[in-house]
C-alpha cells in the first residue's frame, strides 16, 4: 500500500469518526456531508471546467514521483498506476511500454495527447515546434510501442499528466461524470479510491453564490475566509507581437540605450499586481518564472528621465494596433489599458479584440508554463504560435537537440538559450509575473494544486466541522 493510499484511508476514518460523534454534530455537518464522503461545490473560469473533468475521470499515464510510489522502471522520477516500464530504444527513437491497461487503451491514450486531441494539448505543441511526428501501436496485449522521427529522449516528461482515455471514453479515474459539470464516485479505478462521492463544478460566481472551492485567475474574487492555496509556479503576463508589429516598433522597445527601460518604466508592473493581483506579483524581464527555470534577479535598472506621459487628443484615423486580449482576466485588461496610454502618446490607438485570432498586431497572454520542465514549456509555447518560428535565431534554437533530450540539466540550458532568443527578436516581451491562487473552504483537506493550475480533489476530504 502507497502512501497515497494510507492517507486516504486514514482520512475516511476521520471522515467516519466525525459525522457520527453526536447528533447536535450531525446536524451540523448534515450540509457538508449528505453522503458517504460529503460533496463539493468548485467555482471556477469556463474554459477550465473540461481540463479539471478530464483530470479526474482519467487516470493519469504518469504522475511526477513524490513519495514512495512504486518506481517506473525506465522513468524512476515518475510514478504511475498504469505503466510498468519504459525503455527507450534506438537513440530514444523508439520506446516500449509496459503497461497494466489494455495497450489498445494506452495506445490511444498516448496518441491523443502527443497529438493534441484532448485538453491537454502542450505535448503536441511541443513536439510540433521540434518537428516531431509520433505514431503510438500495439506491440502485444500488454505492451506499446512508440516511434519518433527523431531521438526524444523526454518521453516520460511527455506522458506526465497524459489521461487514459480509451477510444468509446470510458472512465478510468476516480470519478464519472453525471451529467454537465457533475462528478459522482466509482469503484474500479486504476488510481486510490477517492473520499468524497461528489464534485460539481461551476463557472465564476456571481451574486450571492458561494462554493467550497473558488479558482480566480486574478485572485480578486478570492472568497473570504478561506485558506489560500498557490500554484507551484505563477503565471507571466506576457506581450507576443506579430513580426511586422515587432520590426515596426510601436512601444519604441528596439531605441538605442534606454528604449527598453523607458517602456518598463512607464508601464509600472509593480503597481499593476499590486492594485489587480492582491499583490501576489511584480515586473519581471524573463519568460520562464521560478519554480521553471532557476530564479533569476532583474538586471540593475538604468536611469531613465522620467517624463509626464501626454494623453492629447489624436485623430480618429490615428494609427491602430490591434491587440488580442483574454476575457475575464483583470489584470490583463488594467495592463491592456496601460499599454493603451503608453500608445496614445506616440499618437497610436490600442484596438482591443477578444474573439479574434492574433494574425497581425499582437496578443497580451497570461501564460501558466504547462510542465515543471522548462524545455517543454517553452517547445509549447512556441509550438502554438507559428510566427514566433519565423526569427532566424529562434529557427537555429530550436535545432538544439537537447531540448527533449534525456538529460534534465541538457534540457534546461537548452530552454535558456532558446528564451534568450525569443527576447532577444522582441517578438516576446514578459511584463509581470503573478502567482496563481485558489481558495478552499477551511474544513476540506487534502485539495491539491497541480503544477499546470489544475485543482485536484481525488484525494479530499471533509473535516473539522462547523
């Protein structure tokens, strides 16, 4: 038995103990608890709901080794319910998967996420900005065999978090899923029972709604009271120009000496996270935030003059640059606003779009790096926007084939190099880093916060009462 599993088991007989103490307790905690185990209501952004039902009604092919989970040979930094082995073959041009599922199963499975078919779509990008083509085929009743064009010696870092999804999309997780946004308990998971029989999962609150879980990309909308749970690394609020954008220099980033400085200056991330992201955040110059890539300090500033920025009147058929923005995410609206002023007094209009594809001007991403792995992370981001791939020093970093190499240490110099060269086109610019943040009723334990923002709560639990 795993220390995952001890724990649930430890919980429930918690769980157990509590509900039936006494009847003025019962009462009490007859909201919480309606059932064996109690439910949970989770308040969360639209586009989120598919990725967190995904999560936990599939099993995960490989999780990131934490404990004493059993050791995956061929990947011993990883744990898995479902895979036995990996090894590699051929210069990590092909891979052999032991697995404990039907292979047919896994063979999908691992073809549906490599090839981005499913939420989690960074593996796929990944591959795509390396050039990479895959195919997954069933070598036996209980073995796979994948094949790349090329050596990928990352394939475990690939598979992390991949869901067994078979072809029909029967479940495979710890939950099924009862109509829109609704989780019940099932038994015959690959993974540890879990302790609560029910989630339902909600948009953003409004009015006077209220859930036991709130995930508020922002953090403004945080419920009071609440314990404050932070993702293992933060977000980057990060400016990506279209290449005629970047050459023809609006923000006046390419000005010999301070043109860099002057635009940072007079954007002032710092009171941007301060007055829209409760302070959880600040300016930073790098792509990649800490918890990805090792922490970096902010080069010294450089004197700059600092001059009063003019907001005079200019005409309607003043330039615009069209710029794609999030919807829902404040603090990308106050730094689209912001942007909007800087433009203005170089006489220039800042066309704000929501709905329309980033084909000319630029877009202002709040991007959360999808893996701990600094190189995948930055495959991916690349991977889905095929303009970045048009600079010739980011073409000659990409080349680099430690990328998706085998050795970790290889892979992040790698990823550094190529962040540099993305900086370096001022095609990217990152203008704040800001922590991600979820609020969880004080009384329910064990909700965990993945790396990827992804609120799992397959091994929660109710306690303490109110």
């Amino acid at each position: 038995m795993t220390s995952k599993h001890l724990v649930r088991l430890m919980a429930l007989v918690v769980v157990v103990v509590v509900v039936g103490v006494g009847p003025n307790q019962g009462v009490a905690l007859a909201r919480r608890a309606p059932g064996p185990g109690g439910s949970v209501v989770v308040a969360m952004p639209q586009d989120l709901i598919p990725a967190v039902v995904e999560a936990h009604v599939f099993a995960p092919l490989l999780v990131p080794r934490t404990g004493d989970e059993p050791v995956v040979r061929g990947a011993p930094e990883h744990a898995s319910s479902v895979l036995v082995s990996l090894m590699a073959e051929d210069a990590d041009r092909r891979w052999r998967l032991k697995t404990r599922a039907p292979a047919a199963d896994v063979a999908f499975a691992i073809a549906r996420c490599l090839e981005g078919r499913g939420e989690r779509r960074h593996p796929a990008a990944a591959l795509r900005a390396a050039g990479v083509v895959v195919t997954a085929t069933v070598a036996s009743p209980d073995e796979v065999l994948v094949r790349f064009n090329q050596p990928v010696g990352a394939l475990p870092e690939l598979l992390a978090w991949c869901p067994l999804r078979p072809a029909l999309g029967a479940p495979t997780g710890p939950y099924t899923a009862q109509g829109p946004g609704r989780l019940a308990w099932r038994s015959g998971s690959f993974e540890a029972p879990p302790l609560l029989a029910g989630i339902e999962l909600r948009g953003p609150l409004t009015g006077q709604e209220r859930a036991d879980v709130v995930v508020a990309p922002g953090g403004a909308d945080l419920a009071a009271g609440g314990a404050t749970l932070l993702s293992p690394w933060p977000d980057v609020i990060v400016m990506v120009q279209q290449p005629e954008t970047a050459t023809a220099d609006p923000f006046g980033l390419r000005e010999p000496d301070t043109g860099v400085a002057a635009f940072r200056q007079a954007l002032r991330a710092d009171l941007l996270a301060a007055a829209w992201a409760a302070g959880r955040g600040g300016p930073t110059e790098a792509l990649l935030p800490p918890g990805v890539a090792p922490a970096r300090p902010l080069p010294p500033s450089t004197s700059v003059a600092s001059v009063p920025l003019a907001l005079t009147p200019i005409p309607r058929n003043a330039p615009r640059l069209p710029m794609w923005v999030e919807v829902g995410d404040s603090l990308s609206d106050a730094v689209a606003e912001r942007l909007a002023v800087l433009l203005r007094g170089k006489g220039i209009l800042l066309e704000t779009r929501r709905n329309q594809s980033a084909d000319e001007g630029g877009e202002l991403v709040r991007w959360h790096p999808p893996s701990r792995d600094a190189a995948l992370s930055l495959l991916s981001f690349v991977g889905e926007r095929e303009a970045l791939v048009t600079d010739g020093g980011v073409q000659r970093a990409l080349e680099d084939p430690r990328l998706l190499g085998r050795e970790a240490t290889g892979r992040l110099a790698a990823a550094l190099a190529l962040e540099r060269a993305l900086l370096d086109s001022r095609l990217v610019v990152p203008l704040i880093v800001v922590e991600r943040a979820i609020t969880v009723d004080p009384d329910l334990r064990g909700v965990v916060l993945r790396g990827d923002g992804i609120p799992m709560l397959d091994g929660a639990w109710w306690g303490g009462g109110r």
